[in-house]
C-alpha cells in the first residue's frame, strides 16, 4: 500500500559527475546518485554524493553537478521489496538465472532476447531503456540518455535497521539498488526489471518485480567490464509520458517497520 507523507519538508538532492566534460557533451559517465534529506542534514547529504563521485572505480570526474530542490508535493512510502539472494558461479549461470527469472515475472522470452541486443546497441546508456513486451520493442525516444529514475531514498536509520533484521550489508549500494527497485516495481506498467552496476569493480545484479521482489544475482557480468545495464520491462498498453513522469518526478520514501 502506498502512503503520503507530509510530516517534515524534504529536498530532492541529485549528483552527476562525468569525465572530459559534461554527460551532454558527450563526457564519460563515472557516477551519479540522490537522496531526499531535510534541511538540516543537507550538508551531510551532499557530502555523501561528493565523496561517492571523488571515489569511483570508473575514474577521476572533470565535471559534477550537485544541486538540490525542495519538495512540494506529498512523498509516498513504499515497503521495500523482499529479497532473496541467487548465487551465480559464472557470468553464463547468472545470466541464465535472470533470463529465468524474468520469464517467471510475466516477461516473454522474445522480449528478453530483443532487448539484450538493444542493449548492445546501446552500451553506453545514462539511464535505463524501457521496452514493451506488447510490441517486442523499446519504447520512448531517448536514444543514448535513456529514463533515469529520481526523487527517492530510505532513512539510513531505517535501513539499517531492515539490514540488521534480515542479516543482510548495510552497504550504500544494497540500499541504493533496492530503494530504485522498489519505487519501479510499484508502478502497475512495470511487469519487471534487469539491472547490473556499469561499475568495473562490481559484478552483482539484479532482477526485480512485483511478483518476485528482489532478486539479487552475485555475477551478471566480468570483473572489470564497465558496461552497465538498466531495462524496464513494461505492459506499453498504459500511457508511456505518465509512467516516465512517475519514474523522473515522483517522490518516494521506503519505509520499513519490523511487525511486517
């Protein structure tokens, strides 16, 4: 169920950090993030995004932007999806192991098969492709920059707390994955997600959906392989701009409350 929240005012805070100048201009990606913080933790949240983008195994960024803006329309809670680890001995096992799990969360093999090539066409995307598994094709005309998710976090404390119970790293990347996860699956269009980092040095991915929340894979791609990828897998019969307004413009808190 998804509730608003409007006790506290909150800021949307977003970083982008290229290298050779700006992502527009055709500079390399190196990182990118966001957290919704209140005005008193503003500084320690951008700190945060400053420390991530000076340390990324993709390389040294000669261009950040970190802006922030208030939010002035209700938040929504979300509960964070249950997870479920898949180990993976090989990049071969772990694709296999999306592959499967993607057909079991409703997404037909032509499709799968149709957007694995449009993601190598596309290996240098921003953000994620979107593809209807209606038509077998992608949808929404953003060539290279692609749909990238905004507006949403999870309260640290929280989050911690939901690691602690389910034994689970309190790593910023687990959160950050899961809490992009989350606000995706809840939109009714969305009928699943495939998800691996463009980050050399990490080799974990994702399948994620409402059917079978998160799915997380130990090995979806080679150790130093800076080719990421991001593909929603959509029912194209619901209006496409709503949807992408949904993932680029509304807000979305994760909260987690042990009794559940």
């Amino acid at each position: 169920m998804v509730k608003a929240l409007r006790e506290e005012t909150f800021y949307s805070v977003r970083m982008r950090a290229s290298q050779n100048g700006p992502h527009e201009k055709g500079g390399k990606h190196i990182s990118g993030g966001e957290q919704l913080s209140t005005y008193d933790n503003l500084k320690q949240s951008i700190n945060v995004l400053l420390d991530k983008a000076l340390s990324h195994s993709r390389g040294n960024p000669d261009f950040m932007q970190i802006q922030f803006e208030m939010i002035d329309e209700p938040i929504k809670k979300l509960k964070p999806l249950p997870i479920e680890i898949n180990e993976a001995g090989s990049v071969e096992e772990g694709q296999s192991i999306a592959r499967n799990l993607l057909e079991k969360a409703g997404v037909p093999t032509e499709s799968i098969e149709k957007a694995h090539r449009e993601l190598m066409e596309h290996s240098v995307l921003r953000g994620a492709i979107l593809f209807d598994i209606r038509s077998c094709s992608r949808i929404g005309d953003r060539n290279e920059k692609g749909v990238r998710v905004s507006r949403m976090d999870w309260l640290t404390g929280d989050f911690e707390k939901w690691a602690d119970h389910y034994n689970m790293s309190r790593s910023q990347r687990l959160k950050e994955a899961l809490v992009l996860a989350t606000k995706v699956s809840a939109h009714p269009a969305t009928i699943a997600e495939l998800c691996w980092s463009d980050d050399p040095e990490y080799i974990t991915g994702y399948v994620a959906s409402k059917k079978l929340g998160y799915q997380r894979i130990t090995k979806l791609k080679e150790y130093g392989d800076e080719r990421g990828c991001r593909i929603f897998f959509v029912d194209g019969s619901s209006h496409l701009q709503p949807y992408i307004d949904y993932l680029e413009r509304q807000s979305i808190l994760i909260q987690w409350e042990e009794d559940e």
